[in-house]
C-alpha cells in the first residue's frame, strides 16, 4: 500500500504521460480525436434514452438517467480492467529493457480511464437537464463514490494484470466475468425488484455498495447510509491491499514471462 | 554539479559490482497443445522444463571511468549481464550494486512507442529513465539538433527508419548525461559517420570520468576504444585484461571452429 503510493508520487510525470499516451492512441487518426471521449458516452446515452423511453417502457420515470448513473461507473471499472488486465503483458517490450517500476502500469492504465470517466459526467448532467429531471445537490457527493470506484478499480486491476502474465487465459476469462458481474449487478433494475429472501446474495457483491452511492445522488438526490459508505470504502481497500500485494510479490517475475 | 565533483574527487571508486551472480532461466521445452496433453503429462509426472544458468556465479566491479568491453559468442550471457546491471533482471543469486543513474541503450528504441511522435517519445523516454519533465524540456532541442532528424521529429515514428530510430535512441540516452552508459550492439545500424559522431560522444563521456559497459561483435571497436575487456562464454568470465589481449585470446578460441567450416 505505502509502496503503492510512493511510487505512485515518484513517477507522477511517467503516469501521466502513460495515461495521455494510451488517450493519444486510443484516439490517434480518428477525424474528432479527443472529442470521442466526450462523444461516445453523449451518444451512448442518446441510444439508450430512445430506445428506453419509445420502444421498452419501463414503470421507472426518466428511465434513461436511473439506467446512466450507474451505467456509467460500471463502463468505467469494466473499461479499466478491460484495458488495465494487459497493461504488463501489452508493455512487455518495454518492461525487458527498462529497469522501470511496474506499478506504474496499472495506475497509468487506471488514470487514463479516469480521465474519460470525469469527461462523461458533463453529457450527463446535459441529460439531467434535457429530460427535466431535478438536478440534486447531492451531486456535490459524487467525489465520494468515484474515489471509493478508483480504489476499487486499483486493486482488481493489479490483481487481473498479474494473474494475465502467468495464465494469458485470464483476459478471456474476464470478459465472461465482467458480463456476468453486469448483470448480477444492479445495473438494469433495482435491487427493490429482487425478492426479499434473495437480496442478501446480491449483498455479497462488492461493487454494489459504490454503484449505489451514484444511483442515490444523480437520480434520487439522496445520500447512501453511512454504513453503505463504510462498506464501498472497506470493499475498496480490501481488494486494493490483496491486489497490490499479489502484484508486488510477483511483479520481480514478470520479466520473464511477458 | 556536487555529483560531477564526488566523482571526479574519488577517480577510480567501483560504481558497478557483482558479487557471486547467477540468473537462471527456466526454459519450457515444449508448450502442450491441447488439454488432453496436459492432463496426460500432468499423471505421468513429466517435467517439460529444464534450468539453464545465462550468468554463471559471476563477479566483476568497474570502476568509474572505465571503459569496459563485453565479448563472447551469442548466447554467452552478454547481453543478460547487461540487463542484470541495468535492473531489468533480478538475478537469482548474487548482489548487484550499481552506484549513480544509468542510461540502457540495450536495444533500438525500447521504450520508443510507434504511434507517438519522436518529440513526445523524447519526453517518455527520458522519464521512463526516471528523470523529470522539466530536464527533458529543458535537453529537447539538443537531442533533436544531435540526433539530426528534421522535419521528422513531429511525425510517428513508425515512419522512422531503423537508422534515424538509433539516432534518436542514441541521443536521448546520452543527452540527459548519465553516469554510466550500457551500449548493447545498437550501434551497428546506423551509418559510417553517425557511429563516428557517436564514438565522439562515447569519447567525450570517458574524459568526463563516466563509465561506459558496452557489447560488441565488433573487434576492432574493442581494441580500439575499450580500457578493458572481458571475454563470457556460458556465463562465466573466461578472460579479463587489456582489450588487445583478451581479443586475440577471443580470436584464438574461434579460428579452430572457423577453419573446420572451411
């Protein structure tokens, strides 16, 4: 963890020019360039919002801004692990020629889809305000939630990076995972339609308690109960002290394996 | 500056030292190809791996200043002994000390992303080196003037040459003036009088007090350049002294092989 941060500190300069790098090429040769990380969650949301208010009802009002407000950290935790799960095998070139600290990779890989995250709450909010919903101050929360997301991120992050160098089935594996994670996550619906009975099982997902804390200040202008906070944050921490340690014990091995 | 001045103060001190190091790799003979195999493999306990040792319980100090020539055959461990100094590899056994910042030039542009220009892999580059943004803005135009690349230096560098990818390699790692310089066989790409402007630098670098590790195939470069040289074969230092010597030495130990082909 002390680790993660000093080095963290250290290479500030290196990760964030990673970060800009994987931006650059992410939109290198394309005609808007940057402008697609601000496009493609606008026309994501026009998407969903036709197709949820015209063709499947729902009995939810304003559909389409319930869905996106969680929607759109989830895009962010499954993007960065989606990205992220390659970030030492993809840099592998690099990493058997430059004596170089590897968690940079998986904090530069994080903060690039950070970056995009932060960018996609503006069509947002230009949603809120289009379809007449209320726009909350409970907005000002939302710093809390994200930080608790990164930090969650962080750690599945190292973990599914190395775990990526020894068995490169693991990136396939993930994005099984990562569908199956969506829809027992509530993404789509509301924990409310499950049955009651059942609702412990959906407890035990992680993600749940951070996902909520979106959900509760962007559509219902409410804040999550402190011990929901308490939990996002102990989920958080858990995974990123398992995930940093596992990438620090084996981070000396990659070497040979990418 | 007060590092120029330690350095020059204490001439001859050892900034590189090995103490007994052995790196092993672990070489998997044949991959599985299906899972039936595995499984197969798995019950009648085969081993489908062997440990090979690329550096030998090896020790070796430079000291500052020097110029050290590394030859041996291919698969001597030179250039294993080379990443192991540069902190690529954690070698299995043995103490590695390597005393100020170190600038690899192991192989043509590592660090050096294709879709990024030449500009902004300077910036990269030089960080992933571990120095600052600031130094490397500050050292930019003398390492686009030194690598001499034009107009190029704002396009990609996927549209390099392998030749100009040297250049600019060359120039960011001597530019930000390291305090040891390891030059792995990268020189043999670029043309007659870019190596010449490139042996001035390595030159200069010597004058300066700097220590420079540097593998060659090239012989006469050795014995021409090197203070000292020492000759690896399966990992181990097989001769050490004045370049002349150890690569006649060298030469000695090939000719039989090359006259049998004859």
């Amino acid at each position: 963890m002390l680790e993660l941060i000093r080095s963290t500190y250290r290479y500030r300069e290196l990760i964030w020019a990673l970060a800009l790098k994987e931006l650059k090429v992410r939109y290198k040769r394309s005609a808007l360039g940057f402008l697609w990380a601000l496009l493609n969650p606008a026309l994501m949301m026009l998407v969903l919002t036709v197709v949820f208010s015209t063709i499947m009802r729902f009995a939810i009002p304003h559909y389409a801004i319930f869905l996106l407000s969680v929607l759109l950290p989830w895009t962010f935790f499954s993007q960065s692990l989606g990205y992220a799960v390659d970030c030492i095998v993809g840099n592998g070139e690099l990493i058997k020629k430059v004596s170089v600290p590897k968690l940079v990779f998986p904090v530069a890989a994080v903060l690039s889809n950070i970056i995009n995250l932060l960018l996609s709450f503006i069509p947002m909010a230009l949603l809120v305000l289009a379809m007449g919903h209320p726009f909350y101050s409970t907005w000002l929360y939302l710093p809390v939630p994200v930080l608790a997301l990164i930090i969650f991120t962080l750690g599945m992050t190292c973990f599914f990076a190395t775990a990526n160098v020894f068995y490169r089935d693991v990136a396939h594996i993930l994005q099984v995972v990562l569908s199956a994670w969506f829809y027992f996550t509530p993404i789509i619906y509301s924990l409310d339609f499950v049955p009651a009975h059942l609702r412990w099982i959906f407890r035990l997902n992680p993600i749940i308690y951070v996902v909520n804390g979106f959900r509760l200040a962007i559509y219902y202008g409410m804040l999550p109960h402190w011990q929901s906070i308490a939990a996002s944050f102990a989920c958080g921490f858990i995974a990123l002290i398992i995930g940093c340690a596992i990438f620090l014990k084996y981070q000396d091995d990659f070497v040979f394996y990418v | 500056m007060s590092s120029m001045s330690d350095l020059q103060r204490s001439a001859n001190h050892t900034v590189v030292r090995l103490e007994n190091v052995t790196q092993r790799f672990r070489v998997i003979q044949e991959r599985p190809d299906s899972v039936r195999e595995i499984f197969a493999k798995f019950f009648r306990h085969e081993v489908s791996f062997h440990d090979f040792d690329a550096i030998r319980n090896l020790s070796l100090e430079v000291p500052s200043g020097q110029m050290l020539g590394v030859i041996g055959r291919n698969g001597s461990g030179k250039s294993t002994l080379l990443k192991i100094i540069a902190g690529v590899y954690r070698p299995t056994a043995g103490r590695v000390h390597v005393e100020g910042r170190l600038a690899p030039l192991i192989e043509l542009g590592a660090g050096f992303h294709h879709e990024l220009t030449g500009r902004e892999n300077i910036l990269l580059n030089g960080l992933l080196m571990g120095y600052s943004k600031a130094e490397m803005r500050a050292r930019e135009q003398s390492i686009i003037e030194f690598a001499d690349i034009g107009d190029f230096i704002d396009a990609p560098i996927k549209q390099y040459s392998s030749g100009m990818q040297t250049r600019l390699a060359f120039a960011v790692a001597t530019e930000v003036d390291p305090h040891i310089l390891v030059v792995d066989e990268v020189l043999a790409v670029g043309d007659t009088g870019f190596q010449q402007k490139c042996f001035a630098r390595i030159d200069k670098f010597r004058e300066a007090g700097k220590t420079i590790l540097f593998v060659t195939h090239n012989m006469p470069q050795v014995a021409e350049h090197c203070d000292r040289a020492v000759l690896l074969d399966k990992g181990s230092i097989i001769a050490d002294g004045e370049p002349a010597e150890v690569v006649s030495f060298y030469k000695s130990l090939t000719l039989p092989e090359m006259a049998a082909v004859d």
